[in-house]
C-alpha cells in the first residue's frame, strides 16, 4: 500500500476501507484538530477526529515528513509515529486507564486510530479557568510510577531493556528537548518567526542565561538527561498533554519517548505546575481567598503527585522487584533520593527554557496586563534558579515546596518595599 | 559462503582461499593459541597464529556459538566476533598505535584476521615476573582519554552517539560483567566445575559479601555501570589483554564493548595493578629494596595513568569540544571528578568480586606459600572495601593512593601485633 498522504477529504475513505471501526453503512463526518483555539493538538502532526451521526468518534493521527505547523522547511522523522503508537501499546500493557485505546495501526502511512478522548479537557486550559482535578495527583502520581517502574530495569530482564532502549533510541525526536529544555540555542527561535518579544523580558531572560554557574548546572542535568539509561519516559509530559475530568486522566502524544532518567517527566510536569501557582499571584478572576486556595491546590497537586510516586513505586518494588533488588530496600530509598534531586533540577531546566526564552507559554501569556505578566515571569525565573541551583541539597519534595514558597515569599517583600519608597 | 567450523587443518585453506595476505605459493604454518601457559587467550575463541616461512605471521579469531573453554554447555552469541571487528576499527580510527592492524573481517562465519601482536607480552605474566614498562602509564592514559572523549557526545553529533549506543548495545555480553563484577550470584561458578576452593579464602569473602553496606554499594555502581550511556567502553581491560613490550601496547579482546560511564576500563584495569602492589610483598623474588622498588612502580603507574588521562582529556576538550562544552571547562572539571570518584569504586568492585570468589586470579595464584596467598587476598578485600565505600570522599587520584597506602599499613600493623602477641 503505498502513501496515502491524507486529507480531511480522503481520510473517511480510508477509514471505510482499511478498518473495520465504523460499520460499512455509518454516515461519517470529519474535524481537523487544530482549528480550535483550545484543541491543543495538531501542532505537529495532522490530527482528524472522525464521527458517525451516533456521536461515536475516534482520532486519526498522521505524520509528515516535517512539522505541521512550519511545512516543509522543518524536517521530522516520520518514525516519531509508529515509535508512538508503540509506546502507547508498551505503557497499555502497565496502566491501561491512563492511555486512550488504540484501534488500528498503519506504519507504511505513518499513521495510527486511537480512541477519542474528546469528552475529556486538555488540563492546560483548565488549570488556565481555575478548574481542580482532586483525582490527578494519585492518578499522575500512579501512572508515572508504574510506567517507570516497570519499564527499568528493576524489573525486566536485562536483555529485554537493552532491546527496548534500542527500539525507542528515538534519536531525532530526542535532540529536540536536549536541545530547547538546556541550551540557550534553541534551534526553534531560529528557525520559525516568533513575535518580537517583550523587552523586559528579553532582558530578564539574558540575565539569567549569562550566570555562568547556571549553564554549568544545566549542562549537568543536560547530561543526566541524555545520558541516564534507567526507564522509558514520556519525554514531553506537560499539562497540554493530558486530557482529563473529575473522574479520569488520559496521557497523549507519546512521539519523544526513550530511556531515560525518572525523574525526568516528573520534573517536565511539575515545572508547568509551578507556571500555574504563579499564574494565580495574577490572575484577576475570583477573590483573593479563592486565588490562595487555588495556589495552594497547586501546591498540593506536586507534593501528593510525588508522595503517591513514591508510595506506588515502593509496593511495585516490594511486589515485582527482582529479588536480588527486593532484598536491598536501601538501593530503592537510594533511587528515590536521587528522583527526588533530580525532579527539583529538571522542573528548573524546564522553567528557565521556557520562561528565558521567548516561545509563547499560555499559562503566562493569558494574563491581560504586562506588568503581571511580567512579574509572573521575573518570578518564574528566580524559582527556576533556585531549583536547579539547590538541587542537591534537597531531600524531599516538601524540600522542593519551602523552596518555592521561600523564593515567592521574598520576591513579593522586596516588590512591596520597592513600592512603598517610589 | 556457508559457516566454516574451522580447524587447524582448514585454517590455511581458508586464509589461503579467501585472503590477500600471504603470496599463493607461501609456506603457512598453523598453532592454536591456548595451548601455552602464558598464551592468555583461547579461553573464550578459536585463536590461530599462521605463519609463513619468513616469519611473518597473522591471527585468525573465530567464535562459536559457545564458550571454547566450557563447550556447548555454555551457549554465547556468535554476534561478539563481528562487533569486535567493528570495534577494532572505531578506535583503530581514534588511537591505530594501541590496536592491532586488521587484515580482514568475514561476518558470514565469524571471523576475522588481525596483526599478530606476537612480538609483544601480556602484560599480566610479565607484572608477575616483576618486569617493568615505563612507557605503560603515558600509553593507557593517552589511549583511554581519546577513546572515551571521541566517543562521546562531547565530541561526537547528538545522533550518531545513539547510533553507536544502539550499535554497540552488546546485551548478552555485557550480561556478563554486569552480573560477575557487582553480584555475588555468579552464573559462572554456578554453571562450571572450579576447585573446592581454600576454606579461609571462603570464609573471607563470605565475611565481605554479608556486609550489607557494601552490597547497597555495589548496587549504585551496576546501576552507574549499567544506566550511564557515556562514551564506548573497553568492558574488559585487565592486564591480560594488554600486549606490551618496553616500546609498544596493544589492547586486545574487545568483546564486551558497549556504550558505558568512562570511569569503568580506567576502575577496572585499576583493580588489576593493585593485585600487583599486593602481590609484591609476598613474592619471594629479590630483595626487599626491589620489592618495594616493583610496588612502588604500581603505585605510579596507578597515578600517572590516571593523571596523564586527565591531561589528554582536557587537551582533547580543548581542541575538540563542541562549541558549547568547550566555553565551560567547569563541567569538564566536574566530570572528571565524577570520573575519580567511580574509578575508585570500580576498582574495589573490580577486587571484591574477583578475590570475593573463588575463580583463578595468576596475580595471586603465583604466591606459593598458602599463607602469603591469603594475606594478599585478605588486603586486597579490606581496599576493595575502602574502595567502594569512601569513593564519595575521594577527590584526586592521590586520596585514592593514600586510601590503598594507609590501609595497607593498617592491615601490616595488625598482622605484626598479632604476631608479637602469639
């Protein structure tokens, strides 16, 4: 079959041709995702949402040979999505309530059809309107434990990780994050037409990319990042990726996976968590009790995330840990110390990447007046810091939270006192 | 071609009929290497040295699909002869003057022909007859820095690293020292007949392996061993793959390599010179000024290999660096603390489980008298211990010195006043 490069006209046909997902007689209609301002997807890849006048729908995912969103002039592996749809089989196999059901997979057309989670909100948008998901840290928390856990080496068979590194190597998806989540040359801002920027923000960001001792500490974690073989991650694991209500959670766009540290997804997460409590500083919607108690919600989401992380992973351990593991609980606190280190540095990487660059982030970016929007920012910024910087020297995740909590503490005295005397 | 089982009676017939290298009318004689005392290989391969009447003369290394020495009993991947030969090339590309040349490589039947390194001596027998090899330090430090630094993502494109990784994945080998180094379950005492075993040898490495401290240890160092996905690694560089003379070293039998942390070769070869420090209080050869003279030497070769790795390494940093690595020699500095940091623990796991069990180690073997054999042993258990567990304390090659001295002198302490007391 050769390729069937789609389009919102053919893509009925296909599904009527090369699947059996809609009965031969269903009168199907079809939605190109990404023409919504709040679809979320679609960026990179075409996405089609497919329906029968029953209101039964599923997704169809293709990739080009390039980014959607920049044409042709910006190359991509096309392999990103049959390595997708693999890892989506992988993780099905471990916590199937946090994946969407995958219906048909065409790796010569570089395209699969998984189940529509349209009924679900992608959690971005939704933390944005000041919406709570009480469920999602034990739901995030389990999912990424698990995920980790039984994808380490802890328990597979050494064999089998080795050749599940290989198979999600996934090497020029990889070098896009060790690029833009470490580096000041984003190849990104070079390559596509940004808006010109705010000039105070620019120059907040140069003055944190111009300490030196940061870039050290980031090229540090850059290391850990590309360098540590441990368990496959998500790679690309922030709040536009995953869909949710009150009851469920679903995990999507899974193109960057390898094996990677643990730590790493958590710490992707947990920095756009951050964006959200400081978001809520400035936000002018509801009063200033209901904004504390939405910070404060936030802050709760990353402390009981990391607290059902490690709970999970150790009934995992002292169930499915090969014995000569099993018999060393000192080996796992040992690993959980170090997840926890490295959890507090990553979620700075990712803050000072995006924060110090100037890609737009609409957790900031939705906020009308620039002063707060700016504020929002110079805080980002110092937080990012401190959690890269102080890394090392934290011992748990309520270590993590007094550092942020300090840092907000201190930045809004010194903004007061500079208020008062002008 | 389908697979020759070659013999010494075929092995000229091949060369003959598939290679270039000696004139159709030459004179070629055949010996299996193995069956000498010090030929050190032929353990593992079919090894053949052919020669024609002029003396020039050739090696022709063929895996089977098992261990020679343990018969079919014991099944190995065939797949290690061909990446040996890819090997060869990649650091014959970095370093040609420590590999021997390669005259043909036949992946079909699992061969290849390479420089016969005859002319020169393992190193192992010859540190145990007391010979000395001023050159040796400069030699293996020069060759382990430019091996690891040109195969590393310090040096080398984001993606052809992984390439290499992937490449060089080398699971079944590799399963072999990740298992024998770091755990006390070795598959290899299990699976062959060894000798009964000194009881007091028993009895001391029963006493290290039961501390529990010690096994958390080794737990960490297998997972730097087995996750950190740095630069191509040797995987089995002990003395008896060092071909050497006054003049020239070759490095042979690279079966295990893999893309590894670039502490471990320097770790593991570290281990052996320490046998030698040991070994030569106990040799009745000499006098005591020469004795103390040949550990004295050890000691040096121990410091300056290691100093003269950090030398060239940063030479080749400087040169050679990516741009963005090049402008911070911080995180140089701060990898090759690291590097110290595990070359020590690398070099006590290297030592715990080799003088741990009971398999041969020629560098004690040779003591004649039973109770010099122990006391060796015991020494070198009490730094493998030392090793290990003050790693995180150690920050130059020295602290690693004074760390094998001080507890050497502790240990003859004890002995003298157990003695003066009896």
């Amino acid at each position: 079959m050769s390729f069937k490069d789609l389009t919102p006209n053919t893509v009925i046909e296909y599904i009527q041709s090369y699947t059996n997902i809609f009965p031969a007689e269903a009168k199907l209609t079809v939605y190109e995702i990404g023409a919504g301002d709040d679809d979320g997807d679609g960026f990179v890849n075409h996405v089609y949402r497919i329906s029968d006048a029953d209101g039964k729908s599923v997704i169809l995912k293709q990739a080009k040979p390039y980014l959607k969103a920049f044409g042709a002039g910006v190359p991509l592996t096309t392999r990103r999505n049959q390595l997708e749809s693999e890892i989506i089989k992988v993780r099905s196999a471990i916590t199937p309530e946090y994946l969407p059901t995958m219906y048909h997979v065409d790796a010569a057309n570089n395209l699969f059809v998984y189940e529509d989670c349209g009924r679900l909100k992608i959690m971005r948008f939704e933390l944005i309107k000041g919406k709570t998901f009480p469920k999602f840290p034990k739901q995030m928390g389990d999912f990424l434990a698990k995920s980790n856990f039984y994808t380490s080496e802890i328990y597979l068979d050494q064999i089998v990780h080795k050749g599940l590194a290989c198979k999600f190597m996934n090497p020029e998806m990889r070098v896009i994050m060790e690029t833009i989540l470490f580096l000041r040359e984003s190849f990104i801002e070079a390559e596509i037409e940004l808006p010109a920027g705010d000039p105070n923000h620019i120059i907040m960001g140069d003055l944190l990319w111009e300490k030196r001792e940061l870039r050290v500490e980031l090229l540090k974690l850059r290391g850990i990042f590309m360098k540590k073989s441990e368990c496959l991650v998500h790679g690309d694991l922030h709040t536009s990726n995953i869909m949710i209500d009150e009851n469920e959670m679903k995990i999507i766009d899974m193109e960057y996976p390898f094996m990677g540290p643990s730590s790493s997804d958590t710490g992707y997460l947990i920095g756009n968590l951050i964006y959200e409590y400081i978001a809520w500083f400035h936000h002018p919607e509801g009063t200033q009790t209901s904004r504390r108690a939405y910070r404060q919600e936030m802050i709760d989401y990353i402390r009981n995330l990391m607290t059902e992380y490690q709970k999970v992973y150790t009934v995992c351990w002292e169930q499915d840990a090969k014995p000569m593991y099993r018999d060393y609980p000192e080996y796992r606190e040992a690993l959980l110390r170090d997840y926890i280190k490295e959890v507090c540095g990553f979620a700075g990487c990712q803050m000072v990447s995006r924060v110090g660059g100037i890609v737009p982030l609409p957790d900031f970016d939705v906020l009308q007046n620039l002063a707060s929007r700016n504020s929002a920012r110079r805080l980002a910024l110092l937080i990012a810091d401190a959690l890269v910087m102080k890394r090392e020297e934290v011992e748990s995740v309520d270590d993590i939270i007094n550092l942020i909590e300090t840092i907000t503490t201190r930045y809004f005295e010194v903004m007061k006192a500079l208020k008062n005397r002008s």
